[in-house]
C-alpha cells in the first residue's frame, strides 16, 4: 500500500501567509484554512513496522530442528509400524526396549531437571503407570479387531490426516519454560489415534500392544524429554536433531530408498530453504500504528488476565 | 448554486444512532438552506416504501435484506435498477453515502460513478489495519473509494485514517466534525442532587467502550469518595460483568444501572448528574461528550481517537486508557466540582456557536460546490483507477465494474429514462410557511424548535 507522504500532498498557499495564526488539530476552532487543507503535520503520528524484529539466519536453522526433530519422531514411528507387521521385529523387544528407555528418560529428567520430586510423587507416577499399562494389555484385542470391516486404503489415508495434524498442530515452543506441560491436546490426541489405526492392522495381541504402549511413551512423554534436552544446551539440541535423523534414515533405508530420498530433501528444504525465504519476505511487512488504533486497556497487574479481549 | 441530493444509508430512523441522526439534521438543515434532498435506505420490518419525515424529507425505505446489526446483504448489482429509477425519477444532482458499514451506501456510490453522477461519502468511524476483518473491509473501501469525488471525515484523526486505508489524495478529503442540537441538552443545574457527587456513564456496554477499564475503577472511586455515585445507562454484553462488580464490592446504594435509554431521554439522565465519563478505546468522533458537555456536565474521557480534537481544555479532563491515569483524572473531576472551580452550566452556550447543523450545512454544500464543478472521467480513466487497487483485486474489481457498465447500457435500453416518470417535488417552503402561519399546539412546538435554530443562524 503506498502511504502518501505529506509533504507531497501539502496545501501550498497558506503557510506562506505570515498573517495567518498556524493550523491546529483541533475542531472546535474556528480557523482560516479550507476544510481539506493539508498540513505538514500530516501523518505525523504515524509509526510504521515498529514491533518488527529482524531475524538471524543461523538462529532461525538451529530454532528449526524442533520441527525436524518432531517430524522424523513421526517417521521413525512408522518405520517401527512397518517393522513390526513384515515381522522383522519382535514385539517383546519392543515393549521391554520402549519401557527401558521410558525408565532411562524418566530417571534423567528426575534427577537432572527437577529436583523437587518427593518420594511419594514416584509412587504415584509407578502406580499410575502401572494401571495405565495393564488397562491397555486389557484393551489390546478389543483394539486388533477394531478395524477389521474398514479397508486398507482408508487407514492408510486416516492415518496421514492424523499424522499431519499431528504435526501441524504440535506445540513447537522452542524458548525454555519453567513448567513444561504435555503437548498440546489435539495433536496428542490425532497422533494415538493414528497409532491405534495402525495397530489394530497387526495380527497378534502382542504385537497391537507393543506398539500402542511404544506410542503413547512416544508422542506423549517424548517431547517433553525433548523438551527439557532443548533447554539443557544448544548442542544437545543439534546433536538430537541429527541423530534422530540418522536414526530415521536408517531404518528407512531397508524399507524404501525413494522415502529416503524425498526425506533428506524435505529435511534440506525446511532447514536451510525456508528460514532464507521468511528472511526475505520480512521487508514486504508493512504494520500502521497511530492515534486511531483501538487502545488496550491496562489495568492493575493483579486483574490483568481476568479482562481478556473477547470479539465484542 | 442549490442541488438536488441523495443521501444513501443503511442507517436512518426508526434505527437511532449517531450516524442516523446525523443524516437526519444535515438533511433538514439542506433543505432549510433550499436544496432538495432524499434518502435512501432499506427497509426496516413493514415500514418500506415511501415515507416523509418533517419538512418533507422523503425517505424511500428498499426492501433488501438486512443482515448483522442492519446492514444489508451486498449483492453488488441488486439494488442497482431500483436506484436507477430512485435518481432518475427525483432529478438528482449529487449522491452522498454515508458508513463504511453500510452495503447500500458503497453499492450507491458504485452505480452513480457508472451512471455519471456526482458522488461523495462521509466515513464516520475508525478501523485499525491488523485484524481479518479490517483487512478486508479496508480492501472493500479501496475499491469504492477509488472513484470518488470527495470524502468528508469527521475529525482529523479520521482523516488520517481514511487516508490511510482507502489510498485516497489528503487534497480530496474534508474535514467537517459532527454537531448537536445544542436547545434539545439545556443545562438544569437544579436537576442533580446536591448530596452527592453523580458521574454519569452513557454508551453501549461493549469490549470497545472501554467496559473493563469501568469495572475496575467504579470501586476505586467509591472506595476514595465517600459521596460519588454512578449512574450507568445503555445495555450490552458488558452488563453483566458491571453488575458482578457490584455485586462482589456491595455498592447497590451507589450504582443504578438504567438499562436501555431512548435518544429523546438521554438529556434527562444526563442532567441529574455532574460528571461524564467515557471510557471508550477509540473513537472518530465522539458526540456523546459534546451532548454531555451541552447539558452541563463536566467531562472525562479517555485520550483516544479524535476526542481531543473536540472539546475545548476548560470543559474535558483527559486520561490514558489506564485504570490508575482515569482514577486520577476523575479525582481532580471531583475536586473541580466540589470546590467550584468550573460552572459546567456554561458550556451550553459555548458549544451552541461552536458545534452546530447549519455549519456543518454550509461546509457540507461547499463541497458540493466544489465536486460539481470537477469534470466528468471517461470510462477508460476510470478503469485505470479501479485497476490500481491492488496486484489481483485491481483486476478483479475492474471486472466487476466493467459488468456495472454494461449492466446500466443494458437498464437504459430495456428501461429508457424517458419511460420514468418524474416526482414532484415537495414544496419544503410552502410547507414551512404554513405551519409558520398556522397556530395549531402542535406546530407551536415545531415553531419554536425553528425560531430557536433561526435566532442561532442570525447571530452568526
């Protein structure tokens, strides 16, 4: 949008005539100039891109590993999936090798992390866990037969549109935060219920409980490993994202070279492709401030997030 | 040089509101000055057609459809034949819009730029440019502001943002405020209660009113005073946060809420009190302070938008949209008028010659002189102008208005001018003169109303 400058458009006749008292902002005033008399004060107020900051290409690539490392999490997923149904892999090696690293990982964010933990909170996370696992060995035959009637192609398909909604809607807050909650729900939610679709496609009890268990210590308790790893230094951050790819492109290499192929592009193309083009749309940005912005009200601190905005 | 004028709203009585009653004046106060005027708007549940207002103010009330808060349906060629037939049968020279909210009015402003008439548009409210909703009604203006022949905003804030969001020449945008019938807000100094110290709150109970700054310093102020009480008039969805507030620090005996208030008793509620505050976090113009002020009330407002282009220093204590800046604002309101250092029953008098309809009348038909004289584009010119809106929608919108041309070429075959039959046009000083003359009660009251106005003329 061209803003018209001021002095462009400026009325020229009036300001040269010394006799005349200077135009004021004001209505009430009875003055001198034409009502459509352009004044250099013009647009004077006006404050243009004034919250824009500039962004650093080297930052903005090592900021996007959390994607990377989100998605090839997904990929590494499916890799196990594939796995498990051509029989190359044994579902008890699954289950003691997920609750091992589930151990493992439990254990360092405990000690290393938090140091708060009681001795009673543990207990309530082992019975927790305990439950939980048991329900799901309970639920495991239930779930093998759960699409049996549905075709092939359309668990394929769902199975994309939760794994993409899965990865679109993840919460990829990349700063460090005192309190790390669970991921955001959805994409919690659409990534179990893919996991589930896939499952009920494997053949023994087993093998459906294996990879459910695997994928809720997955896509619900992973991240926030990842989490508290991003936060401990930057090159714990680099390492965990090239070594989750190598993982992925490792096991992927036995099943399809051409998904192989199409990864390490995609991962070049988001890693290095995409921050070089945000940077170079940003001098398109082009953000208007001035008197005629509706105010934000500003209250005392202690109720300031009970009046939020509403679309009144 | 008189004119005859169309002005175009969807906004206009039995809707009361500022955009309406400013309609109604101008147009009164045009045909006071021997311009012809009408005005077109849609039609308001059984009351469409043809009706006349005082004075002989015809209003044709279209039956379209009305969605969301009486704005009509755009169907971009819809009303076109209609409006034809509406400017062709009255002789009109000059086509006046009014609201960027209204569908009527940009659709009027479209089809007379096609049709070759002379048209201008008076944008009454402020937009910001971040939101989805702004962006796309800021396109929307662009598109029909990018033929037109003047615009009038109604403060200067307003000017600049009109300039801003429609890409319009600052040289082709008037600056003409708002007015008041300063004899319906008389001062009555006798009317509030010498007890207490009364602030009166009047507006719409929404989000951009500023609702949440009132919640949070209404217990403040009574808490610091002992003899302040509110009392709030209007309803919305806000009401029921104020009511919690009052509910939570127990002042039943200091607010009254009144619910929705007529236009005809806002001077009532207005003169029990002597304090006005208003909240509001943005504002093109603010009529409700000048109304206020008018009726002898010492104002409060919030610095936003244009409102500190309207009131002089003496009648206005300015503050932040800030709890604690309003908090101190009002407390030097309060001392002001417990020790009398103001006599807000003055104030009348004062706005009477400042803000008044024959004024804004006399500016308002400068510019008709103004875009009268200004030659007619061709067609060609014209499509360049559209086609400037923008990479896609400059296309885009030139496409539309070339459909819009061959759309009228099209209603002048099938349905030629001299097939319409013209209307006669009401006879405003005959009218006038006879109710002059006549001595029945009920044009006593009109009669005084315009000896009144005609004393204010005569001064100036």
């Amino acid at each position: 949008m061209d803003v018209p400058v001021a002095h462009q458009f400026q009325s020229p006749d009036y300001q040269y005539n010394l006799n005349n008292p200077p135009w004021r902002k004001l209505l009430w005033v009875k003055q001198n100039y034409p009502d459509n008399y352009v004044d250099s004060t013009f647009l004077d107020e006006l404050q243009k891109n004034v919250n824009v900051h500039t962004y650093d290409y080297w930052k903005m690539v090592y900021e996007s590993g959390v994607i990377t490392q989100h998605i090839s999490s997904v990929v590494i997923f499916i890799a196990i999936f594939i796995y498990l149904q051509q029989y190359s892999l044994a579902a008890s090696h699954l289950i003691w090798s997920g609750s091992l690293l589930t151990g493992v990982g439990y254990i360092f964010c405990d000690f290393v992390m938090t140091r708060r933990q009681h001795a009673f909170e543990r207990k309530r996370v082992a019975k927790s866990a305990i439950f939980f696992f048991s329900t799901l060995l309970g639920l495991s035959p239930i779930l093998k037969t759960l699409t049996s009637q549905t075709s092939d192609d359309t668990i394929w398909a769902l199975t994309v549109c939760c794994f993409l909604a899965n990865v679109l809607f993840h919460d990829y807050v990349s700063h460090s935060r005192a309190h790390v909650k669970i991921p955001g729900s959805l994409s919690t939610n659409a990534a179990i219920f893919a996991s589930v679709l896939l499952a009920s496609r494997l053949d023994t009890n087993l093998d459906v409980f294996g990879l459910l268990s695997f994928a809720v210590e997955w896509f619900a308790l992973f991240p926030i490993l990842r989490r508290y790893l991003q936060e401990l230094s930057p090159k714990v951050q680099v390492t965990l994202t090239l070594l989750m790819l190598l993982i992925s492109v490792a096991m992927f290499l036995r099943i399809s070279k051409a998904i192989v192929c199409l990864y390490m592009l995609g991962f070049c193309f988001i890693t290095f492709i995409c921050p070089y083009w945000l940077i170079f749309i940003q001098k398109y940005k082009n953000e208007i401030h001035g008197p005629w912005d509706e105010a934000r009200p500003r209250l005392q601190k202690s109720k300031r997030n009970l009046y939020r905005k509403r679309s009144t | 040089m008189l004119y005859n004028i169309c002005m175009v709203s969807d906004f206009f009585y039995p809707n009361m509101g500022g955009v309406e009653s400013h309609l109604y004046h101008l147009s009164q106060r045009l045909i006071q000055r021997g311009h012809k005027v009408i005005i077109a708007t849609h039609a308001y549940g059984n009351r469409t057609g043809v009706r006349y207002l005082t004075n002989g103010l015809k209003v044709y009330y279209v039956p379209t459809l009305v969605i969301h808060y009486e704005a009509t349906l755009p169907t971009l060629y819809g009303f076109f034949p209609l409006l034809r037939n509406i400017l062709i049968r009255e002789d009109i020279d000059i086509i006046h819009g009014h609201g960027a909210f209204s569908a009527l009015c940009q659709e009027a402003i479209l089809h007379g730029k096609t049709m070759g008439y002379k048209v201008c548009f008076t944008d009454h409210s402020l937009f910001g440019f971040a939101d989805a909703s702004s962006i796309l009604t800021n396109k929307l203006l662009k598109f029909t502001l990018s033929d037109i022949d003047h615009v009038i905003c109604v403060s200067h804030t307003s000017k600049e943002n009109t300039v801003l969001r429609a890409a319009l020449s600052p040289r082709n945008v008037s600056v003409i405020p708002n007015a008041v019938v300063a004899s319906q807000f008389k001062p009555d100094p006798s009317a509030a209660d010498p007890n207490w110290i009364t602030i009166v709150v009047i507006s719409r109970l929404v989000y951009r009113k500023g609702m949440d700054l009132l919640v949070a310093i209404i217990p403040r102020i009574c808490n610091m005073y002992r003899n302040v009480r509110f009392i709030i008039g209007g309803d919305g969805p806000k009401r029921i946060d104020l009511e919690q507030m009052r509910e939570k620090h127990l002042l039943h005996d200091r607010i009254e809420f009144l619910g929705s208030i007529k236009h005809h008793d806002v001077r009532n509620v207005l003169v029990q009190g002597n304090i006005f505050l208003n909240t509001s976090l943005t504002e093109a113009f603010c009529i409700a302070i000048v109304e206020a002020a008018c009726a002898g009330l010492f104002v409060v407002s919030t610095k936003v938008g244009g409102v500190p282009e309207v009131l002089p220093t003496h009648m206005i204590n300015y503050a932040m949209p800030e709890e604690d800046d309003l908090v101190i604002a009002i407390s030097k309101a309060i001392h002001m008028i417990r020790y009398e250092e103001v006599d807000p029953s003055r104030f009348n008098d004062e706005l009477k010659d400042l803000y008044s309809w024959s004024n804004v009348a006399e500016r308002t038909e400068k510019v008709y002189d103004l875009i009268s004289q200004t030659q007619e584009a061709p067609l060609i010119e014209r499509l360049r102008r559209y086609y400037g809106c923008g990479l896609y929608a400059g296309k885009i919108f030139c496409m539309v208005m070339a459909l819009d041309y061959l759309f009228w070429i099209f209603l002048e075959i099938m349905l030629p001018r001299h097939a319409i039959e013209r209307a006669e046009t009401f006879p405003y000083k005959k009218y006038r003169d006879y109710f002059n003359n006549n001595r029945s009660p009920f044009s006593q009251l009109s009669q005084q109303h315009e000896l009144e106005e005609q004393e204010d003329d005569d001064k100036k």
